[in-house]
C-alpha cells in the first residue's frame, strides 16, 4: 500500500481484515497530507451529479459507516465521533436556493427517485437550529449526512491496522514502482528495496506520478481548501452544514473554499476573511467568537470530481484508488473495496465499479 | 482563594496594581500579564476543561499554549498571559466551554 493516509490506512486495514499481510509506505513530514486537513463530514447530498454510480457508492459507504464505526473502536479502543443526524445547507439568496434545490432533484431523478432530502424555509430552519441567522431564506435537509472527527478516525485505522499485525514503514518516499517476475518491486528514497504480490496506489497526489508505472493514470490535481477552527463554545450546531460544523469538544469549523494553489498547501487573508464572513451570515453569534486557528489543505481532484478506481491490465496485481473524500469513503474503502481490490469476493462489491476507472479520462481525451 | 505560592517576584519595584478574580480583590504589580498576577497570587488554575473537566492555568507565558483561558472584563475565553493586568479589571475563572454570545444586532 503506498499511501498511509485515510485511504490507504482503510483499505489496508480491510485487507488484513481479509487475512492478507499488508505493508504500508508512509512518505514522512514532508508529505502532501490531506487527511490532516480533512473537515470531517460524512457528506451525502449533491455528490454524483453526472455520475449517478458516484452517488450509489457514497450513500453505501455512509450506510456501512456505523457498522465501521462499531468495528474500528472494537479494534483500536478509539472512537472516530460518529454522528449521523442529517446534514444542511444553508442558502442565503433565492437563487442559490433554487440552485440547490434543482441539483439535488437532477440527483434525484438520476436515481429513480431513491434520494431523500428536504427543503426547509427559513423558519422551519430555524425550528432546527434557533441560531440561524435573519440573511438565510432557506436550507436543505438530507438525513444522509453526518460527521465525525477525522483526526481520531485517522488514529483509529493506523492502531487497528497495527494491531491486526500490519506493518507501516514510515519514512518511506517511494521512487518507483516496477512490475518484476509477476510482482512488484517498490524503491524508497535512500536505496530501500521491498518486494510485493500486490500494489495498491493510495498516494493521494502522489499517484499521478506513480501510476503510469505500473500501467494505470492518475490525473489528479490539487485543490486548496481553508478551514478556520473558533474557540471552544457550548454546543448549538447539533447538524453538520457543509460549510460550517460544531465538533465534540465544542469548536466551531468553518470551510468550503477551493482554489487552485499549486502545491501550497497554506492560508491567505482574502480567503480566510471570505469564510468568516460567509460563517457570520449564517451564524451572527459567531462574529463575537475567536478564531484560534486556520490551516490549508488541498483536495485530491480528478478532472471530473468523482472517484477512481482501477485495477491495471496492464500489470496485473496493481491498482489505484484516487478521492477527495476520505471520511466519507472510510466504510466502504474498509469494508467493500479490499475484496475488489483482490478479487477474492469481488462478488461482495456493487457491480458499478468499472465506471470509476481513469479510462473515462483518456475517452474523453481522444474522442 | 489561595495566597501562598510557588512564584517569587524577582522584580518587586513596579507600583502596585489592585484588580478582582472572581470577586476578590488582588495584588498584583504594574507590567504583570494577569497569568504572572494569578501565578504570584497562587492561582494556578484559571479554568476547567470543556472536554474533561481537569483544572488548567498558565502553562507557557508566551501566547501559545491556550491554556491560562479566563474571562476578563465580561470577555470569555482570553489569553491572560497576553493581557496586561489593569486597575480594577474583573478576572472570572471558567468552568466549561464558553456561553454563546448574543448576536450583535447589526450583524445581520
């Protein structure tokens, strides 16, 4: 597995859980590091418009997300935070609204109907959340949503894997990739060698340099999120909202900025004074609480947004997955990718996934 | 409250400044942070955790640690070891996360 970080550490514990032996390459401090960065939601509503499998595969592994949650605190005596109570969106004009509104029906309509959500007006959204402020003209419910603290569910995947007798080789920037004699032969930074059955390419950003070795593509691109984290308040947002969301412990995140930054994964004014604006709109009380901290992260993207999946013709045995959301995926990267992945019990897996394969990109590219 | 304490001023010449924690009044000395006031006052603890509950103070006196959190002047939630202590300031210790504050009536 090259690739400790949310998706790498999910899968690999879901192999072990399937009695393979894993070893994991973690490339060190130094790292492109989105899963510290994550902003925690298990987000739902209007993912997969133009790829309704897209949306199947993420309500899946929502679904499967207690049963995750259940399983990973056995194994690691860490709970991640589950809390699924639905999540909003909050509009603050009647068009963004109306915008809403008609994705989440395109979505809808997409998948037979099988979508539940909810328009809420504004004083339906403040029987919810009494905090919402007088700018909100209105808010969309979806019961699929949740949260949960991404730094503790990071945690508990590395003391699961760890326990279930994973290794993690830490430190480890892995240079190349060679397929050789019907395996792989994976090179470090400062000469290290191993050798491996399988590989399974979970390096984030680090993918698009590393697939083409082993006969797969990995277009990725970086988006820069921002995320501001308040003081400690008492509890008040018991709903996750894509753009803002109270945590256990009682701080107060607030997020959703992309912008394409390069590989700068830090912060600026403009965006940051741009986040706490919008937050105050939303929430007023929030323009008398402190902000302690704010950091960036950048986003694994694909061209077309959605995930990818792929097992290499090319080299048999090696595989990449690709995805901006880390937290959401958990369950279904733990629980029903591994058997995909080996082929073992792919019979476990929806019967979709081809569509999620980076040959949608080269199509496109020639046709 | 406590009186005796583990800190010794080792600069006892600056005038001499009278504030309140918790109702109380305090002795403190001009150019103090209200952290180094509490310290030399045997306040070690100027909060109770909002996750466990453990009693904290001033640990790192230099802005970093966020854990000398007390309420002064009505304020929750502020630094004491980066807030000069003045005449007549009311210093209140915390128990717990902060109250919400009330929205501002211009912040819509």
């Amino acid at each position: 597995m090259i690739g400790g970080g949310l998706v790498g550490m999910a899968v690999g514990w879901g192999l072990l859980r399937l009695g393979r032996q894993v070893t994991v390459f973690d490339e060190g401090d130094r790292a492109i590091r989105a899963s510290r960065g994550n902003f925690g939601l298990i987000w739902v509503q209007g993912k997969g418009a133009g790829m309704p499998d897209y949306a199947r595969w993420t309500r899946l592994s929502a679904r499967l997300w207690p049963s995750l949650a259940e399983e990973l605190s056995a194994a690691s005596g860490v709970r991640p935070e589950l809390s699924q109570p639905g999540g909003m969106t909050l509009f603050l004009s009647e068009a963004e609204a109306a915008a809403g509104v008609a994705k989440l029906e395109g979505l809808r309509d997409a998948l037979g109907g099988d979508y539940p959500f909810e328009y809420l007006g504004a004083n339906a959204a403040r029987a919810l959340v009494p905090e919402i402020g007088p700018e909100v003209v209105g808010a969309i419910h979806c019961p699929m949503d949740g949260h949960v603290n991404p730094l503790y569910l990071l945690r508990a995947l590395h003391t699961a894997f760890a326990r279930a007798g994973g290794r993690l080789v830490n430190g480890a920037a892995v240079e190349a990739v060679e397929p050789l004699g019907g395996g792989f032969r994976i090179r470090c930074a400062g000469g290290s060698e191993w050798r491996a059955g399988q590989v399974v390419l979970a390096a984030g950003l680090g993918n698009a340099r590393l697939a083409p070795m082993v006969g797969l593509d990995a277009p990725v691109r970086p988006e820069r999120g921002q995320v501001l984290v308040t003081e400690k308040v008492r509890p008040f947002l018991r709903l996750p909202l894509a753009r803002v969301r109270q945590v256990g412990e009682g701080a107060v995140q607030i997020g959703d900025s992309r912008e394409d930054a390069g590989f700068d994964d830090g912060t600026s004014t403009e965006v940051m004074a741009h986040l706490a604006r919008r937050a105050i709109r939303y929430f007023p009380l929030l323009e008398r609480v402190r902000l302690v901290r704010a950091w960036g992260a950048l986003r694994v993207m694909s061209p077309d947004g959605n995930p990818i999946y792929e097992r290499s013709r090319e080299c048999p045995g090696a595989s990449v997955i690709n995805c901006h959301s880390g937290v959401t995926l958990a369950a279904a990267h733990a629980l029903v990718l591994p058997g995909w992945l080996t082929l073992e019990r792919g019979g476990d897996a929806p019967g979709y996934m081809e569509v999620f394969g980076a040959e949608r990109f080269r199509l496109q590219a020639t046709g | 409250m406590p009186r005796d304490s583990g800190f010794r001023r080792l600069d006892e010449t600056g005038a001499p400044v009278a504030f309140e924690i918790d109702g109380v009044a305090v002795a403190a000395r001009e150019g103090d942070t209200v952290a180094a006031a509490m310290l030399a006052a045997g306040i070690l603890a100027g909060r109770q955790t909002p996750v466990s509950g453990a009693p904290r103070g001033p640990f790192c006196m230099m802005g970093a640690c966020f854990d000398c959190l007390v309420e002064i002047d009505g304020e929750p939630n502020c630094q004491a070891c980066m807030t000069p202590v003045a005449p007549g300031m009311r210093v209140r210790r915390m128990r717990g996360a902060r109250p919400l504050p009330e929205a501002t009536a211009d912040a819509g």
